[in-house]
C-alpha cells in the first residue's frame, strides 16, 4: 500500500501553491512457481498465489487567493505479474487446486477551494495499471492430469477533482486513465483437464466538478483506456473451460454556477475486450460505458459538452454491451452558448438536453447511434 496527502493553506497575495508528485510513484509486484519436474507418479495439490496492492492519493489547495494553485501527479502505476510454469516431463502426475488472484486499486482524489483571482489546476498526467496472469501447464510429451486452475483479477481506478468557489479564476480537472489485463493459459498434451476458469473483472470510475467559479474558464478533460484479454491455448482431453469479464468505465463531469463563464467537458471512453476460449470452451463478457456531461446555471456563458465512446470485442460465447451518454445544459440563460455533442461507435445510446436556456443559443447537433435530443423551455 501507498499513500500520500498534500495540502497548501491560506496563500495569498500572488503566492504559488504547487502539490506535486513528479517522478513515477509505483508498485511492481512479480509471483513466479515452476511446479512438477521430470518425475513420475507425484501429487501437487493447492498451489495458491494472491496479490493486492494499493495506491491512495490526496491533495489540496484552499484559500489561496490571488495565487496559482495546482496539484499535480505525473505518473502513477501499478503492475502485477503472476507467472506460472506447471507440470514436468513425467508421466502419470496429479496437479489439484492452482490459484491465482490479483486486486489492483488507485484512488486520487484533488481539490482548489476558495482560491479567489486564481489559476487552478488539478492534473493526472497518467494513471496506468497492468496485471498479467499467465499458465503453461502440461508437457505435450507426458501424461498428466490436470484440475482446477484459476485466475481471478479485480482491476479499479478511482479520480476525484474539484475547483470550487474560485471566481474570477481558470479552473482546469485533466485526467487520463488506462488499464491492461491479460489472463493467458497455454494448456499442452496428452492430458486431462476439467475446470479452467478465468475472470476479469476492470473498473474506470472519473468525477470532476467546478462549482461556484464566476467569471472564469472552468474545463474538465478526461481520458479512459481499457483494454482486457483472456486467451486459452488447450490440447489433450477435458471439460470445464470457462472465461469471463465484466469491464465498465463511468464518467461524471459537471461545471455549476459559473456565471460569465467558459465551461467546457471533454470526455473520451475506450475499451477493447478479447476473449479466445479454446475448443470445448465457453466465455462471456459484459462491456458497459457511462458517462453524464452537465453545465448548469452558466449565466451568460459558453458552455459545451464533448464526449466520444468506442468499444471494441471479439471472441466466443455470449456478451452485453451498454454504452450510455446523457449531456445536460440547464438553466444557461443571460445570453449563454450550449452545444452538446457526442460520437459513439459502438450499440451506444444517448440523451442531450438543453433545459431552460432562455435568452440562450442551444444547440445538439446529434451524434452516432441511438440519439435522443431535447429542448424544454429554452
């Protein structure tokens, strides 16, 4: 585990407040078993490996007026790699019970409040996790049996950013995300096997808001990358092949009260599953993207929301994948500029409103798939 807190406190006149973390804060975590040799007629039962690593940030300026304020983390990342080399070149061994699990967790969370005549910025230059799993079991010479193998990964990164109260400022939330996890067994011979499981289950949760920063440029851009493979590679005889992932990337991004104001959300979603299952197997995976745009009570402002979301699988069995997009501008009025745009490529669909723009140019130029647009009141 890893944690660190930065917070910067009533600092005024032109100071300038800086929350840094410039080099590479990481974890490398690395299992390795080579089971079974060149024998004959052994039992190997229960191997077990497991790894949970985790990373916590916080960081924070308030009250700083007049002043430039920024948090910032360059790089953080994690990886964990298990690695394992079963069954030797003799004949009529038992292998019962390998285990393999991985939890990976990130959580940042950064914040300006109060800093008044000031620029703010929150900033995640890269936050990157990679887990590997991999299983060479069998010697495609020997005659073996082979049951129960496992590999479980859970994979999260949590964001949260705020500007709040910062009139009369620049307001900026910049994340980007990614996440690999690969899960690959290569199964050989003329072997016995029943009961090869495999799950992935990645999680991306974003929230940015900037509230209450009058007469100000307030921007959040997020980044979300994943990308998910489960590969099996299996000879011999057996029953029991099953993969599965469940991966989801959920966005928030709100700009509140930010009268004679730039507001501007920027969003991009990508996901890439694979999931190859071997002859005799079986797999499913569940996709789902979610994100939520809103500029609300931007007096005469420019407020816009931009969002892009794509996803890509292939692979055996069955599968569901949601994409959802819901971008909001209400009660920009004064004289305010609302645009809402999307593109999704993919089976996406999307709402747009504009709600009580009155005095206002409110526009939702539509986008791919299932796109639902309203103006109430505007």
């Amino acid at each position: 585990e890893q944690v660190s807190e930065q917070e910067n406190k009533d600092c005024s006149d032109g100071s300038e407040c800086t929350n840094e973390i410039d080099e590479v804060q990481a974890q490398t975590v690395a299992i390795s078993n080579t089971i079974g040799g060149p024998g004959s007629n052994n039992e190997y039962e229960d191997v077990e490996n497991s790894a949970e690593v985790e990373q916590v940030l916080d960081q924070e300026n308030e009250d700083c007026d007049d002043a430039l304020c920024n948090n910032s983390i360059v790089f953080q990342e994690q990886g964990v790699e298990i690695v394992n080399e079963i069954g030797g070149s003799g004949n009529n061994n038992y292998y019962e019970g390998v285990e393999n699990s991985a939890e990976v967790e990130q959580v940042a969370e950064q914040e300006n409040e109060g800093c008044e005549d000031s620029a703010c910025g929150n900033f995640i230059l890269f936050q990157s996790q990679n887990v590997g799993i991999t299983n060479i079991v069998g010697d495609p010479n020997s005659n073996n049996y082979y049951e129960d193998v496992s590999n479980s990964a859970e994979v999260e990164q949590t964001i949260e950013q705020e500007n709040k109260d910062c009139e009369g400022s620049e307001c900026a939330n910049n994340i980007e995300q990614g996440q690999e996890v690969a899960i690959i067994n290569t199964i050989a011979g003329n072997n016995g096997y029943e009961g090869v499981e495999n799950s992935a289950e990645v999680e991306q949760v974003a929230h940015q808001e900037n509230k209450d920063c009058e007469d100000s440029l307030c921007g959040n851009s997020v980044s979300q990358g994943q990308s998910v493979l489960i590969s099996n590679t299996i000879g011999g005889s057996g029953q029991g092949y099953e993969s599965s992932a469940e991966v989801e990337q959920v966005a928030h991004q709100e700009n509140k009260d930010c009268d004679n104001s730039y507001c501007q959300n920027t969003l991009t979603q990508t996901q890439d599953v694979s999931i190859s299952t071997g002859e005799g197997g079986s797999g499913s995976y569940y996709v789902e993207q979610e994100a939520t745009q809103k500029n609300l009570h931007c007096s005469d402002s420019t407020c816009t929301n931009t969002l892009t979301q794509s996803q890509g699988q292939k692979g055996s069995g069955s599968y569901s994948e949601t994409q959802k997009a819901e971008q909001y501008n209400i009660g920009c009025t004064q004289g305010s500029t609302c645009t809402n745009t999307n593109t999704q490529e993919g089976s996406g669909t999307s709402k747009q409103y504009n709600i009580g723009c009155i005095n206002s140019t409110c526009v939702n130029p539509g986008g791919d798939g299932d796109v639902k647009q309203y103006n109430i009141g505007c």
